[in-house]
C-alpha cells in the first residue's frame, strides 16, 4: 500500500488578517479611554470659572441691559412736567440707580435658584450661573450687597423711596423663592414690577401720583406680563423647551383674555389721564379745556399698543426690553408719543405755573 502523505497548509493569501494583526486592539481601546478621560477633563476645566471671565459673567448675570426698564422712575416726574426741574432730577437718578442695583440682585437669587431648570433651557441655559461661570455661593452674597446698597441710595433721597425700594425687594424675593409657580399670582407680581418703578419716581421727587396716572402704569404692567408669558409658551410650543410650572396651568386662550382686558383698561385709563392734562378748576370760573397735544397723544399711544401686541402675538421676544429695542417702528411710535405729551404737559405747566 502507498502511504498517504497529509497535505501541507495552503500558503497566505497576500493581506489575509491573521492572529498577530489583532494584537494591538487593547492598546487601541487604551487610547481611546485616555482621549475620552482627556475630553472629559478639558470639559470640566472649561466649565470652572476663569479669573478673566469671572467679573464679566458677574456682571452679564446682574443684567445690566434690563436696567432700561428702570426708566419709569421718570414716567411720574415727566408727567407732572417736573422732570428739567434740578432740585427733582438728582433724587430721580438715585431712584434709577437704587432699582437697578435692587433688580439686579434679584435676578442673581433667581438664577441661583433656577439653576438646573436654566440648564435645560434653549436660551437660558448660557447665563452665567447656569453655565458654570459664576459660582451660585457669589452670586448669592452679591445679591445681598445689591440689596444693601439699593435700600442705602434709597435712604439718601428720600425715606418714601426707601420704603418703596424695601417693598419691591421683598415682593421680588417671594416671586423668586415661593411664588412664582403660582398662576395668576406670578403675573400680577411680574407687573407690580413695573408698577412700583413709577411710584419710586413719584416717592422720589415727592410728587402727588394721579388716580388716572397710576391705573395707566398699572394696567400697562399687567398688559406687558401677559404678553410675556404668552411669548414664553409660543417659545416652548415651537422649540419644546420645558415651560415653567406656572405655565402648566395657564392656556394661550387664558392669557389672551388678560391680555385684551388689560389692554382695554389701559388704553380707557390713559385717555381719562390725557383728557386731564392742562385741566385747572378755580373757584368761581369754569374748568379750562384739556391739553390739545395730550388728546393728540392717544393716537400713537393706542397704536402703539396695538403694534407691541403684534410683536408678542409672533412670539418675537418675551422681554419687553427686547420688543421695544427691537422695533424700530415701535421706537418711532414712542418717540412721537413723548413729543406730543411733552408738549402737552409743559405748555400746562407755563400756562398755570
């Protein structure tokens, strides 16, 4: 019998993978932990506050271009034509400057408290404190040095200020801390607000605040608050972003209801306050005529109105800084009411100084 010879192996096919090329897959996997450990640590690094980048997002986080709303300490002064006189305006501008440090600390509780909500927020998520920049522990401490120092300016100008300046911290601090998931409540504590900015003017400068002046701001307020929620849940509607709790139980239907009630008592409140400009009663003689430029007034005034309602009716901007310096229509549009009101409130004052 002929032996039967095994067969030798086939030889390798050229770029055949074989078991020595496998070998280096756990240096492979090794490099790719150490790069991921590496990312991670540049994340970490980069998310610790900078020295440099501290202070900036200190002061980016006391909001520094809200201070605008701080004008209306100059709507009861501009209204009663005292706003040129040089014993008022100085107490006025300590008002403006005792707001804005007040409101300033209130916005560094807030974000401190919002933190992990801000967090999960297309926009505010890159504020300062949410974004890692400033710590919460800083931001806390500088809040109470704001307070400290608004209620000392206050003092400085006048103890009604002070009082007002006080009242308006607290209020805040109880939206921020308790309140402001609370439904209707949040929107009349947003635009008290607004609302006791014009009686810190008039508590500055000493002024008597007409019945008519005061529902105007008030209502006014109220309008602009609505209006900003209403914008916040077309925000959430369009980008799915969490909406706050308050929100929950609010329904676009809601909101447009307190919108047209507070912009149809503003608009009757301020033409009740227009018609009074420039009226003087005097034992003995008939009621003078009101202002003529005051009646002019409601017009932009109304339209006005209407055009803000459009903006946040498009979801445009939840701020009411951010509609008004972002329509230049709407500047226009003030810039012709505070003519016509100007004149009408002057002229009143040198016909019955």
């Amino acid at each position: 019998m002929t032996p039967v010879t095994p067969p030798s192996p086939a030889p390798e096919k050229e770029g055949t993978a074989t078991a020595p090329a496998q070998a280096p897959e756990p240096a492979a996997k090794d490099a790719g932990d150490e790069h991921a450990k590496a990312a991670a640590k540049a994340e970490k690094a980069a998310a610790r506050p900078r020295p440099v980048a501290l202070p900036l997002g200190l002061l980016k986080a006391m909001r520094p271009r809200q201070w605008v709303k701080n004008v209306l300490v100059l709507a009861a002064p501009f209204a009663a034509g005292r706003l040129l006189d040089l014993t008022v305006l100085p107490d006025v501008a300590l008002a403006f400057v005792a707001f804005s440090l007040a409101a300033s600390g209130v916005y560094l509780i807030n974000d401190t408290k919002d933190v992990e909500a801000d967090r999960a927020h297309p926009k505010k998520r890159y504020r300062p404190i949410a974004a890692g920049i400033v710590p919460p522990t800083l931001a806390v401490v500088t809040g109470i040095v704001l307070f400290a120092g608004a209620i000392a300016v206050s003092f400085v100008a006048d103890p009604d200020l002070a009082l007002v300046t006080g009242i308006y911290i607290v209020v805040q601090l109880a939206y921020c801390l308790w309140l402001k998931h609370e439904p209707v409540i949040d929107i009349c504590i947003v635009s008290s607000g607004f609302l006791m900015r014009a009686i810190a003017g008039g508590a500055a400068a000493g002024l008597y605040l007409s019945p008519w002046f005061l529902l105007t701001m008030a209502f006014g307020s109220l309008f602009m608050a609505a209006g900003k929620r209403y914008a916040e849940m077309r925000l959430s509607e369009r980008t799915g972003a969490k909406i706050r709790k308050s929100l929950e139980r609010y329904s676009a239907s809601y909101l447009r209801f307190v919108w047209s009630l507070s912009a149809t008592v503003l608009i009757m409140a301020y033409g009740l306050w227009a018609f009074g400009i420039g009226v003087t009663a005097m034992p003995g003689r008939l009621p003078s005529a009101p202002s003529t430029w005051a009646i002019v007034s409601i017009v932009p005034f109304v339209v006005a109105v209407l055009r803000y309602a459009v903006d946040v009716d498009g979801g445009n901007g939840g701020e009411p800084e951010e509609i008004v310096l972002g329509d230049r229509v709407l500047q226009v549009l003030g810039l012709i009411w505070v003519v016509l009101i100007g004149l009408a409130v002057y002229t009143a004052v040198v016909a019955h100084p």
